[in-house]
C-alpha cells in the first residue's frame, strides 16, 4: 500500500501537537478537514477539549492514523492502536524510528512513512 492510497479511508486522527498553528499537526489536521474527511486531533500532553487526549476517547471507527509526534511519545500512541485494531499508520518525517517501525510489522500494522500534506497536494481531494 502507498501514502496515497491511505486518502481512501474517511475516519482520520492526527496525533501531535494538534493546537499550535506552527507545528505540522495542526497543519495536517486543518488540510484533512478542508478536503472532507472526518478527522480529529489528539495530544497525549495537552488536556484541552480541543483535542483528545488519547484514541480511545474518539467517537468513530479510527481507519488511518497520522502520527506526527516524537518517537518516544509515538510507541505508547501505536500501543493503543494495536488495541483498538487501528491498522494504517501513515508516520509523518521525524516522528520515525526503528522501534515504531519494528512495532509495525511485528504487530501487522501497515506503516508507510509519508507527508499527509504532500499526498492531499498532489490528490486535489
């Protein structure tokens, strides 16, 4: 599977630090809004009801995860979503490492290190 075939799928979250208008996840969360898909944000760090805190507050059926957050904070995020049977994770630069790639494809969970806002770009959904 590729980046953009992610842009199928509807029921986006974004994790990261989904309330600061300089940070790519707030980016990403405002571009995926604007091309229709229903998408929330959540921040692990932040209590703001804004953003949830972790995917299980989310009120939907979770089918592409955006994951534009530190590594370190990133594997308790896919611990979760291994939970919730989330099995597309679309890793965003800089929010990789071996361990969350490792976790990946241990787990069956299909990764692809990609830029949400360069496939949107290059979809004109």
């Amino acid at each position: 599977m590729k980046a953009n075939e992610f842009l199928e799928y509807k029921n986006w979250v974004v994790v990261g630090d989904v309330l600061n208008r300089l940070k790519y996840a707030y980016k990403i969360l405002g571009s995926l809004k604007e091309a229709g898909f229903n998408v929330v944000g959540v921040n692990p760090s932040v209590k703001n009801e804004e953003a949830y805190k972790c995917l299980s507050d989310i009120p939907y059926k979770i089918e592409v995860l955006n994951l534009c957050i530190n590594p370190e904070k990133g594997i308790k995020i896919l611990q979760e979503a291994l939970e919730l049977k989330i099995d597309k994770i679309l890793i965003q630069p800089g929010a990789e490492n071996s361990e969350i790639l490792d976790f990946c494809i241990v787990n069956g969970i299909q990764a692809i290190e990609g830029c949400t806002l360069v496939e949107l770009r290059k979809s004109k959904h």
